[in-house]
C-alpha cells in the first residue's frame, strides 16, 4: 500500500452531520491522495448512518487527556526531542496567553499524540474546521516541521476569536472556504491569496432526470402540500421560527412537514408541535440514512431553511442539504443568511426570506403551496442551475490539486 503523505485530522469520524466531510476524503482517495485520518473524538450514535466509503481507517486521539495519561506523558516526552518542538511551545504558549484553558492545554496534548502517531511518511497535515481540529493540526505540523492546511466551513468561522483565526491563517499554507460569506470574513484577516473559495457541491449521481412535476395546491386534505426540512436541531437551523411560521399558514392550506435530523433540541421542538396544535401535520423523524434522505425529498414539493444567525454568532454556510434538495429538482424556501443565497436566487430558483421574518416565511410557503407551476419553474432552475455550478468533483479535483503542490 501506498505511503500516506498527508494526515487528515477531523473532529469526529464518522459523523451524520458531516458526511459531506466523507465523501470529500473518498474522493481525494479515488484521486490518489492518500493520508492517514486522525479525529478528535469518536463515533456518535448516529455514525451507523454514514455511508463508509473511506478506505483510510480512522485513528482516535485522547478527547481528553485525562482518559490517557500515559500515552500523552509519552507523546509529549518524544515530542520535546522532536526539531520543531521550539516553535511549537512558543505558539501554543502564546495562545495561552490569549485564551487561558484547558481547552488549550488539551489541543496540545492531543498534537503531541497526533505528532507521535502520524506515519513518517507523511510531508502536509490538512484539518477540516478551523477550530479545534486546526489548533491540533498546526501544533502537531510544526512539531514535525511539515506544512498545514485547513478547510474552514460554517461555525468555525463564526464563532472562533479573530487573534486564533489570524494565527492559523498566517501559519496555513492554503485555506479551502465553501462559501462567499466565510470567505469574505477569513479575509478581513488577512489571509489575502492563501483563501481558496471551493464550493462542496453535490455527487453528479444525485442530479435527477428532470424536476418533479407538481400538482398539489392545498386544496385538497387527502392530498396536503408536502414541505420538507433536513437539518439539525440546532438555533441557527431556525426550527422554532419555521413552526411559528406553519401556524400562521392558512387554514384552507393543507400541508404536511417532515423532518429529518437529530440535535439538542428535539424535545423543545415536539412540545412545540404540541403546544401549536400541528401534531397532525408535522413528523419529526429524526436522523435517517441519506437514501432515506432522497427518498424523502423525491416525495416533497417544497424544501424548507429557515436559517438564522445564532446567538453566538454562528450561522450556515451553503447547506449541504439545500444543494441536495435542489440537485433533486426541488424548489427552496429559505432565509438570506451566511452563503444561502449563493445557491438559492429569489424568484428565480427559489424563494429567500429574512432570518427570523415569522410572517415573511408564512407568505413564502403560502404562496408556493398554492401554485404548483410556480413550484415546478423554480425547481427546475434550480436543477439546471445546481448542475452548472455545484459539482462535487470538480471540488475534488481542486483540492486534490492543492494537497499535492505541497507533498
């Protein structure tokens, strides 16, 4: 077997919410990329959902170094002998400095770890998110005295300080961006040519045929206006609102909700629907196999987001969902917030609101519930439009190209 010259570090692996991160590695493997994968933690619940199509066996590092005090005691006694140890300390001695935790203190006991069990081989670590993941990476690439990447996306964009950001950045030999919006922020900290906007896009086999046709109006109870929602139960998904938007819908509207996705506040959510008397319209199903997922989306008539910006400042980037649910020919009702409305264009391939507009939303869905040929000529752009621009592999391809400039 080939030499693995880069090491891959992820939080988790497998995880539901982030197959997009899987199949992106399958794809540097069908491209002959090959690495070592390193996580941060291990396996969820939801981990028998996720597709394997990795051939790289996952290696888990310490979640806490508590739970393995003598594999950290050793990583760290190899790593002080190791030529980049210096510059190592001092980086993470200054970031210390800046953010006084444990959780700092655990990244670098982790990229010690990470350092000791990365192949010899391996000349480039490349992190996805550029938060945790990144910190260890970085640390764990200059006490090897290899070069460091990072593929950045949503949350960790948002939510992690400007001075750790910058410090990444300035360290990183390149930075992957999936949307405009986290583009625009890394750059506004300097990051200048080393940010590389490369859209995820979406597999070439989930494009459908052609859009669905549509005939449903809400006219008629026996056959409701079937929304669909596929995303975490999490605040900036905008569930609550997308609730308080179904209750205000009008009462000749007959529609259904189905919801797919796991998170923690599937319990608010339910007593919820409870609370608002639509337990009969909407199914809270939680989280499915992604063939399940396709199924779905090949049985609703409308896509529903309504994203908003979290009260920590996180927010979506371009959600992988939306671009499925458009690849499917399927007409998107969502909020202007983060990179949505790279993909999702307003009356033209489909429909944007504010974030939080409660009343706005309830317009929207009232308005596509009710015409079906609206409905369809969405769609249909939205297909034709996701095709054109949103191809998984040309995304492969680009950082395919990237990991190997610098191995």
């Amino acid at each position: 077997m080939t030499e693995p010259r880069v090491a891959v570090v992820v939080k988790g692996f497998p995880r539901l919410s982030e197959t997009f991160i899987a199949r992106e590695l399958a794809g540097l493997e069908a491209r002959g990329v090959f690495f070592s994968l390193h996580a941060l933690r291990k396996p969820g619940s939801d981990a028998a959902l996720v597709e394997k199509t990795v051939q790289a066996v996952p290696q888990y590092l310490p979640e806490y170094l508590r739970d393995a005090p003598v594999t950290v005691a050793r990583a760290f006694a190899a790593a002080v002998s190791l030529p980049g140890f210096g510059q190592a300390w001092r980086a993470f001695r200054a970031d210390l400095r800046s953010e006084f935790a444990a959780a700092r203190v655990r990244r670098f006991g982790q990229a010690c770890v990470l350092a000791a069990q990365m192949p010899s081989s391996v000349r480039h670590v490349y992190a996805h998110f550029a938060h945790s993941p990144s910190s260890v990476a970085r640390y764990a690439a200059l006490l090897r005295g290899v070069g460091f990447s990072i593929s950045a996306h949503a949350k960790d964009i948002w939510t992690a300080a400007d001075w750790d950001l910058s410090r990444k950045l300035a360290d990183a030999s390149f930075v992957t961006v999936c949307n405009r919006a986290g583009h625009e922020r890394l750059a506004s900290l300097g990051a200048g040519a080393k940010l590389k906007l490369i859209h995820h896009g979406v597999a070439r086999s989930l494009l459908a045929a052609a859009a669905p046709s549509q005939s449903r109006d809400g006219r008629d109870a026996a056959a409701p206006v079937r929304f669909v929602a596929v995303a975490r139960a999490v605040e900036k998904k905008g569930l609550r609102r997308l609730l308080d938007a179904l209750a205000l819908l009008p009462r000749d509207l007959a529609f259904r909700l189905d919801h797919y996705g796991g998170g923690d506040l599937m319990d608010e959510l339910r007593n919820k629907t409870r609370a608002l008397a639509l337990e009969e319209r909407v199914t809270w199903h939680g989280a499915r196999p992604h063939r399940e997922i396709v199924a779905a989306l090949d049985q609703a008539d409308v896509f529903v987001l309504p994203a908003v910006i979290g009260s920590d400042g996180d927010r979506d980037g371009i959600p992988n969902a939306v671009m499925e649910a458009q690849a499917r020919g399927l007409c998107v009702v969502a909020s202007r917030v983060g990179g949505i409305d790279e993909v999702v264009r307003d009356g033209t391939s489909g429909r944007l609101v504010e974030a939080g507009d409660v009343s706005g939303l309830a317009q929207a869905l009232t308005a596509v519930g009710r015409d079906p040929a609206l409905r369809a000529r969405l769609g249909a752009a939205a297909l034709v439009q996701v095709a054109r621009d949103c191809d998984a592999e040309a995304s492969y391809d680009a950082i395919a190209a990237l990991l190997r400039e610098r191995i």
